[in-house]
C-alpha cells in the first residue's frame, strides 16, 4: 500500500505531462480558471481541513496539548487554501469584485494568494513547503530515528512519511524551474498555469498525510490503552 500511495502522484505527474505533449488543446482547457483541477483541490483542502481539526481534537481531549494546537492551526490554514482555490465563491455566488482587489489582485479577484504584495514571495513559499514535505523525512531517518521509536512523539506527526513525499516533490520540482532556472527551452515549454497540476498533488499530499497520521494517532492511543491494562 505505501508504494501505492508513493507511486500515484509520480503516475499522475506522467499523465499530466503526456496530455501537455499530445493533447496540448486539452491540457489548456484542462488548467484553466475555474477548471475541475481547481475544484478538486478546494474539495481536498477542505477535507483535509476537517480531518485535521478532528485530529486536533483528539490531541486536545488526551491532554497532548502542542499537537493540538498545532493541528488547528494546519485546519485553518487549509481551510484557507480551500476557499482561496475558490475565489472565497466569487464566481461561484456571481460576487461583485471590491475596487482594492480590482486594483491589487494580479487576476481581478477576491484572493489573499494572487495580491501584488504576496505574488513575489508565493513561489519561494511554494518552494520550502514542497522541500519540506519532500526532503524532511531523510533527515528524521538520519538524526532523530530514535526519538521516532516513541509512539506520540511530536516528530511523527509533524513530518511526512517517505511515500508521501512525492506529493511534495513535484511542487518543489516545478516552483524552483519557475523561480530560479531559466533558459530558451524552459520559457517556451513551461507556462504559469502548470502550477496547477502541482497544486493538486500538494493538496492530495495535504490530504495523505492528515489520513495517514489519523490512522497513526489511533493506533498509538490503542497500543497505550492497552499497555495500561496489562
């Protein structure tokens, strides 16, 4: 299951691609505004929201109170992120466009994300989670694996495992060509809105990890129920 779970995003990066090559009419229909892409990654944003405020309150309730605080705050962010893919519903509920977001949002609409002010520093931003998902679990293994061994160390469930981490690394992948290569080749195949198809592995990956660490806080609360009983 865990080379499942690893494998899918690297398949769909490959799907995503080969549409962009062979079916370049289909692939710009595909990452349009308002497209499916970005429904879905609302939806998974949203869903991962949910699931993290329930882990939060699971932490809170068996008085493990930095992962609870935590993880509301990961619920609201994706929460967020969720209403953000969305326009907030602005095109959705046919909202009229306030003048300081005609003025300063680099697609007339009701966004935090695409503000002039924060656009420079998106990417960079785009960057560090996609590194972090990506790259910190090597460094658990190498310098804090037996911390690891304890069942609700804080490390467990602030890291993403290593088979998640391909969610990630496809959107550290495409923001740093974005952000720092530059060349003939890459200006002509690489246009703004394939950040898309990465945007929706990260919030897959969101959502993978919210999962994976629900089963993981369950279990751990079981092993210590029963570990009192014996």
């Amino acid at each position: 299951m865990k080379y499942f779970v690893f494998l899918f995003p690297i398949i769909l990066f490959l799907i995503f691609l080969y549409i962009k090559l062979a079916l370049p009419s289909a692939y710009i229909h595909l990452i349009q505004e308002d497209s499916l892409i970005e429904y879905v990654q609302s939806f998974f944003y949203f869903l991962a929201s949910i699931l993290s405020f329930f882990i939060s309150v699971t932490f809170l309730r068996n008085k493990i109170t930095l992962h609870g605080i935590l993880y509301v705050v990961l619920a609201i962010g994706l929460l967020f992120s969720s209403l953000e893919e969305i326009s907030w519903g602005q095109r959705l509920f046919d909202i009229e466009n306030p003048v300081y977001f005609e003025k300063h949002n680099v697609q007339c609409e009701i966004s935090i994300h695409n503000l002039d002010i924060v656009q420079p520093k998106l990417h960079k931003i785009y960057i560090l989670t996609g590194a972090y998902g990506a790259f910190a679990w090597i460094f658990v293994l190498l310098f804090v694996s037996r911390v690891k061994t304890k069942c609700l160390h804080i490390v467990n469930f602030v890291v993403p495992d290593w088979f998640i981490s391909s969610y990630f690394f496809f959107v550290f992948f495409i923001y740093t060509l974005f952000e720092y290569i530059t060349s003939p080749y890459s200006e002509e195949f690489l246009v703004w809105r394939d950040q898309e198809p990465m945007e929706l592995l990260l919030s897959l990956g969101f959502f993978s990890f919210l999962v994976i660490n629900y089963i993981k806080l369950r279990a751990c609360l079981t092993n210590t129920v029963r570990a009192e009983f014996k």
